[in-house]
C-alpha cells in the first residue's frame, strides 16, 4: 500500500490564480457545511470554506482596503488559515469514519501541493491592503519605533474597546458573550502556534536572546492551556481546533493570520517581532477588560488572564530595545523599518476586529428591530414601485447555507416555507412565511431550511437607497 505521503504528485490547475484557489479549496475538508455542521467539535480538519462562491470572486489581484470585511476576504482568510495549519499537528479526541477521511483529505499530498501554490495567492490578495496608508517613521532608529510604540500603548490604554463595551451593552449578554468568546478562540491559539513556529531555527550569532524569548513566550500559552479550557468551558466551548470554524469573524482569523504570515514567510522577521510586541501589548491592555466582560456576561472562570503577562511602559521600553538594538546593529535600518511595519499593520488588524465585532453583536442583538426594518423597506419598494436586484431561492430540506456575509445590503423575504437563520451557537432564529429581516452589508450568518422546501427572495438594498429609507 502506498503511504499517502508518497502519493503521486496531482495534476496542476495551470496559472490562473483562480483556477489554483478553486483547486485547493475543492478539497472534502472544505466542502459546504451540513444542516449537523454548525459545530465540529470532534473534527479539527473540517472547516468548510463555501467553495461554491469562488465561481464568481476573484483572487487574481490585491483586495481593496474598503473590501476588507467582505466576501473574498473571509473566504480567503479561511482557506489561508487552513494553508497554515497544515504545518500543525491536530489530533481528533475520538476516530470516526468521516472524520478519519476528512483528515487523511487534509494532510493529503495534494492538499500539500495545492496549498503551496494557492499561498502567496491569497497573502497577496488579502495583505497588500496594509500598505496603503501606512505612515513609516521619520528616521528609522530604534528611539523612533521605541517613541511610536509607547505613543501607541498610551492611546490604546485611555481609549475605550468599542467591541467588549458593545458586549456590554446588549440585551442578550450571554449570548453576545458567546461569540466574543468565540473570537478570541479564533485568533488566541493562531497567534501563539505562529510564535512557537517562529522559534524554530538557528540563530544565535545575529540575536543571542531571541530564541530563548520566543521559546518562553510559547511555553507561558502551553502552561496556560488548562486554564484557557476553563475560560472556554464558562460558554459551554471546547479547545478543539475550528471546532466553532463558521462562527470566526473574517478580522477575527486574520488577525491570527497575519502573524501566520510573518512567521512562516521567514524574510519577514523584523515585522514578525513587531506584530509579537503588539500582540504583547494588547493583550496588557485588554486582559482586565475581557475578564470583566467574561465575568459579568458568562460568570466564566477567568483565571487563565491573571496569568497573562502584563507591560507597562518601562516594560514596553526595555523589550523593544531588547529586540532590536542587536539586530540593528548588524542589519541597520531595515530592521527598524520592517519592526514598524509589522506593529502598525497588527494594530491596523485589530482596529478593524474591534470596529468589525462591535457591529456583528449590536446587529445580532438587534434581529427583531432588523425584522421591523425589513418590512419598512419591502413596504416603501413597493409603495414607491422601486425595483431593485433580487436573487431567489429554492432550497429543500435540511439544506444548508455555509456562514457567509454578503457585500451589499439584503433582504431575506420568505415567501413559503420555514429556515432557521444563525449567527452564533447559542440559538437559532426561526423564519416562516412571510417574515422579512434585514441584513447589512458584512454581517456573519448562516441558515438550514426545515420545511420540506423553501422558497424566498433576497432583494439587494443599495447604500443610498438604504439611507433614504431609513
């Protein structure tokens, strides 16, 4: 028997970056969810990518900094984290039939060679965004980036977090709770595997230190794994890998990816350090914050962020220049450039997380108003004969809808039968005939039809029509 390692080599899509990305992305881990796969806790290798929508978006170019929250983005964030993860090792906590195939897809050799040749695709699509309005420093030494940091710590630490005051703020805290939990799961492990993978190598001549650094910096999430399960188990979650794959934010997986990006593409070790500083930092900042959020919205066990190391400014001072007063002294300016880059572009990603999860739980806590503006929407198109784009749907039982966002407003108009529409585990909104909801441009959601078959209308709400309406 052949070792499904050794396994030929696949025939190759040919150069359309498309065509690459629709080959990788055809792999059975990354099919279409099941109406039973709104979670899979029991399978780290199933994590459905919605392939069926690559027919129509494209990958071919650099995405728009404005596009960032949109479809190609979270379909492209979800094949790259699966890109990465490869080099990871998951282990199913039971074996079962599919999921020994699903994992055997995985790992496959062809999976290995797609992979690779789908990945600067999707890092190209995905990240040239970041150099558009990137503001270097004025001299690149490492007083300057030692200045913009401790700039940065400072407005950071009097600013408030719009997404955990979101959390707050809603009516349903539990559930709002939930997928704020859900996020960091996203994200947390990602960014903590990407160090350990950086501390792999040798390096000692150019930076004595490093090493023991990143090895220190890893082991602290390893020792914190039994008390990172007890923080997840306050929302009824486990730890298994993409056990909640559907429920991630798209900025919450790019936030792990980026520091994916800088670790595994090893010419960019100066940024690498400066997304780890930054991750660093906001976790100093946000560790109180997301225990009190947990606490009162979960009553959550939330001993694993007492051992979240916390950096004040003399601590921030110290490790940068720890960092890169060695490196900059062989290499020169470029390390300081390349550290700036890699910190700003980490605080840029969590800018857009924060904005991007305060909307998502205002709007999920919000489905009854979004139902009421529904109806006054379908009411003036049709007191004013106003004819928009519609797509219409037929779909039979049990069929379901990957988790997806749209880029434009819609519309979900039921005309017959019954769906269940979700956005998060803790519960399913139930759709029947007649009823109308409302969602905005690049909001996360799924549905599973439960009648014997569904049909219902999703007319496309422009901007401005939208504002004028409402």
């Amino acid at each position: 028997m052949t070792s499904p390692s050794l396994s030929a080599v696949p025939a190759l899509p040919g150069d359309d970056p498309n065509a690459v990305v629709k080959a990788f992305a055809a792999n059975r881990a990354f099919r279409a969810a099941e109406w039973a796969e709104l979670t899979t806790e029991d399978n780290p290798y199933r994590r459905p990518v919605r392939p069926d929508d690559l027919a129509w978006l494209d990958y071919s170019g650099a995405m728009p900094a404005a596009d960032a929250l949109k479809l190609s983005g979270l379909l492209g964030h979800r094949m790259l984290r699966n890109v990465y993860d490869l080099d990871a090792l998951y282990v199913a906590p039971a074996p079962k039939p599919a999921v020994t195939a699903d994992q055997e897809a995985f790992y496959s050799q062809e999976n290995r060679v797609l992979s690779a040749l789908a990945k600067p695709i999707l890092e190209h699509h995905l990240f040239t965004f970041l150099e558009e309005g990137r503001t270097p420093l004025e001299r690149p030494t490492v007083a300057a980036a030692t200045g913009h940091v401790l700039s940065s710590f400072e407005q950071r630490a009097a600013a408030p977090n719009r997404a955990l005051d979101a959390v707050l703020k809603t009516a349903g805290k539990r559930e709002a709770g939930t997928f704020l939990m859900l996020q960091l799961s996203a994200f947390l492990p990602a960014m903590n595997t990407a160090v350990g993978r950086a501390a792999l190598g040798e390096y000692e001549l150019a930076a004595t230190s490093l090493r023991p650094f990143l090895l220190d910096e890893y082991r602290s999430w390893v020792n914190s794994s039994a008390a990172y399960g007890k923080l997840l188990a306050g929302a009824d979650l486990k730890t298994s890998a993409a056990a909640y794959w559907q429920l991630y934010l798209g900025t919450s997986l790019a936030r792990g990816n980026h520091l994916h990006h800088l670790a595994v593409n090893r010419e960019n070790l100066f940024a690498f350090l400066g997304a780890l500083v930054h991750k660093k930092m906001d976790e100093s900042l946000t560790r109180d914050r997301f225990a009190h959020v947990f606490a009162t919205s979960l009553t959550a066990d939330t001993g694993y962020f007492d051992g979240v190391g916390t950096v004040a400014e003399d601590g921030l001072r110290e490790l940068v220049e720890r960092l890169l007063t060695p490196l900059a002294a062989v290499h020169g300016d470029r390390v300081v450039q390349e550290f700036h880059r890699g910190f700003t572009d980490a605080a840029r990603y969590a800018e857009l997380w924060e904005a991007d999860l305060e909307t998502q739980v205002t709007w999920a806590d919000s489905i009854q108003e979004y139902q009421d503006k529904a109806v006054k929407i379908d009411k003036y198109l049709t007191d004013e004969n106003i004819e928009v784009d519609l797509d219409t749907f037929v779909e039979s039982n049990e069929e379901t809808s990957t988790t997806h966002v749209h880029d434009e407003h819609r519309l979900v108009m039921i005309e017959s039968g019954q769906m269940h529409f979700w956005n998060n585990v803790t519960h399913k909104i139930e759709l029947n005939q007649g009823e109308k909801l409302l969602i905005p441009v690049s909001r996360l959601h799924g549905s599973t039809v439960l009648s014997g078959e569904c049909t219902y209308h999703q007319p496309i709400i422009p901007d401005d029509l939208l504002a004028r309406i409402l």
